[in-house]
C-alpha cells in the first residue's frame, strides 16, 4: 500500500537530531527534523557513508566516508587548492573503496557472473561544471580517484574497460587483484547455487559458511559535499550489481544518472536500482527539481514518484509498489540537505558545521515495506 506521506508534517517534524529514540516505523514515517539550512561545511553520503567504526575494535577507530571528507574541507591547506574540494569528497570515498568488508565497492566487491569484479565510478566539480568518469575498469583499487584524474589530465569526461585501466597505470596506480577471498567464496556459493541442472554441485553443509552468504543486487556510495565557500562537488562509485553480465555499467559512472552538481543550485546523487536512475536521469531530475523550488527532500520524492509511475510500464510493480529500492541524496547550495527512498527503512549519512562528526539519519520513503 503506497504510503500517505505528508510532507509538510515530515519537514515540520517534532523531534530535532539527538532526540530521544523513536521506533523504527516512526522513524522512517517522520525523520528527525533538521535545520533548514545546515551550517556549512556540508557532507552527504548514502549509509554506508557512516558507520560507528569504534565497534569494529579498531583503534584507533577508522574515520567514516563523510568525516574525512569533512575534515579535508576545514583544513584551509586543502581548500586553497584549486581542485581541493574534489579531492576531498574522492578521499571520503575512498575510505569504502579500501573497505574489503564492504562488498558493494572497491576492493572486496562482489564480481560480476564469472568471478571479475568491474568498478565504476564518476566525479563533478561544480565550480567548473567538468566530470569524469570511469566504467567496467578492472584491477584498480580506487576507481573515483581514476575518474578525478580523466577531469582533471584530460579533454575526455568517460573512460571504459581496458582503455580506462591504462589510463589509470599512466597515472600511476597500482595492478591490484580486487576478488577477495570473502568475496571468491560468496560469488562461488552464488555460482554452486544458481541451479540443480548444470555441473555445480550444492555446497555440503560443511563448505557452506552462513557468514558468507550474503546476496547483494546493488550496492554503492554516493557522497555531495558543500564548501564552506558555496561551491558543490559530488562522487559516486561502485563496484555494481553482483554477478551482473560481464561489461555491464549502471548508473554510478553515468552524469546525470548517478551523480550530478550545478554550482548555482545542489548536488544529488543515486543508489539502489540503476537502470532506474538511468532511464529517468535521476539525479540531474532532483538538482532540476531544486532548481524549480523543491527542496532536496521533496525534489527526491518527486523524482522518485516519477521513477515509480515509469516502473510500471516495465512491469517492475508488484502488489502496487516498485518491486525495488532506489534512494537519492541531495544538498543544496544554501546548506539544506535530504534524501528519500523508493521503500522505508532507508538511512543516509551527513556531517556538517565546525565538527567533522558523522551520523545516520532516516530517509523519506514512498512506499511502505509491508
């Protein structure tokens, strides 16, 4: 059942950030209400964006995606370079690229149907309105700061394949296997799994590692940043749908569908279902949908709304919802910030002001998860 959202009771919530706990169908049907505009620095990212490193006993604890590229932006050293603002928010996710835990990005990523894993990712520089972009690249750990280098070293926006990991050797980055072992034996499970008719037996009870079993369909970190100085830049990277066809490219190295920034207005950015963000050029729609007045989070529900109604056509709808998650995340240029899903239970990560200190909060969503 589609969800009766009230938009003025969301932005004119009750509870303000640091509030007492809430439940969990309240917190998705009412987010904690935010400033309408956050002081600057500011720093959006999907959840996995955050996350509290302390628990994972690392110590000292690790720094998450949006606290280093929120450190990078008050460092005056960094923000006097001419590209420091970019550097900043491909630094931030960086952190989940290095991240073999995560098995949506970068090192440790899911790989596609036969065992290779492709990375995708793209970069925007609001101040020059420049992008660049890399797709289906392979053995390099860091695919964002490949696409950083396409902007900045060349007159090209998009690289692909075996010319994008020769551009990213030229730039001096290093050969790397990217199939973990965690990652080998959950692709494998995957392959031994797909059917009872091929040669693959089943894992015996003994080989199959519950840890392990882990099915991803998408997986992604989208990061916008917001400069102290009003100027916007934005990175999405991925290592994709796992185990998609070989080649495939969603819609994180794509400008437009997965990321894009217009230093006048906000940046946006996508994760979840990419062909969906494709076919209605999601993230351009959520910076044009501020443009004309929203703001980011009801630019992200209207595009959503629009991405839902579409769905249909696609037979993508079951039960009278979008059969599957797609969730935008949007700053604009005044420091308001926000982000909406497809389904509830969503949450994205943000840290702004003087203090580089992430946290979760909980996304607007269309539709309930019943």
């Amino acid at each position: 059942m589609k969800q009766t959202f009230d938009r003025r009771t969301f932005l004119e919530g009750v509870a303000v950030a640091g509030a007492a706990a809430m439940t969990p169908a309240c917190a998705a049907a009412r987010p904690l209400a935010r400033p309408a505009r956050a002081a600057l620095p500011v720093v959006i990212s999907s959840g996995n964006g955050w996350r509290d490193n302390s628990k994972r006993g690392e110590r000292p604890p690790r720094l998450s995606a949006v606290e280093v590229a929120h450190r990078m932006l008050l460092s005056d050293e960094v923000t006097a370079r001419e590209f420091g603002l970019l550097e900043a928010v491909v630094s931030g996710v960086g952190v989940v690229e290095d991240d073999e835990l995560d098995h949506s990005v970068g090192l440790g990523g899911l790989p596609n149907e036969e065992g290779v894993v492709q990375l995708d990712s793209s970069v925007m520089f609001g101040p020059t309105h420049q992008a660049g972009a890399v797709g289906a690249i392979e053995n390099i750990q860091n695919p964002a700061l490949v696409a950083m280098h396409v902007l900045r070293q060349t007159d090209h926006s998009f690289l692909v394949g075996e010319g994008a990991y020769r551009f990213a050797r030229a730039m001096g980055l290093p050969h790397r296997e990217l199939l973990t072992e965690a990652a080998r034996k959950i692709w494998l499970d995957w392959k031994r799994g797909m059917s009872d008719q091929d040669d693959w037996l089943s894992p015996s009870g003994e080989e199959f590692d519950p840890e392990l079993s882990e099915r991803f369909t998408h997986g992604t970190i989208h990061l916008s940043a917001l400069a102290a100085s009003g100027d916007l830049a934005a990175v999405t990277t991925t290592s994709g749908l796992s185990y998609k066809l070989p080649g495939r490219v969603g819609d994180s190295p794509i400008v437009g569908a997965g990321m894009f920034c217009d230093n006048e207005v906000g940046s946006a950015g996508a994760t979840g279902r990419g062909e969906e963000a494709i076919v209605n050029c999601g993230a351009f729609s959520v910076v044009q949908a501020m443009r004309a007045g929203r703001d980011p989070t009801e630019a992200c529900l209207d595009v959503l709304e629009q991405v839902a109604a579409k769905a249909k056509l696609r037979g993508l709808v079951e039960n009278g919802k979008p059969n599957f998650q797609l969730t935008f995340y949007a700053v604009r240029k005044d420091g308001a910030y926000g982000s909406a899903a497809m389904q509830e239970g969503a949450h994205f990560a943000v840290s702004h002001g003087s203090a580089a200190a992430g946290r979760h909060e909980p996304c607007a969503w269309l539709f309930e998860t019943s």
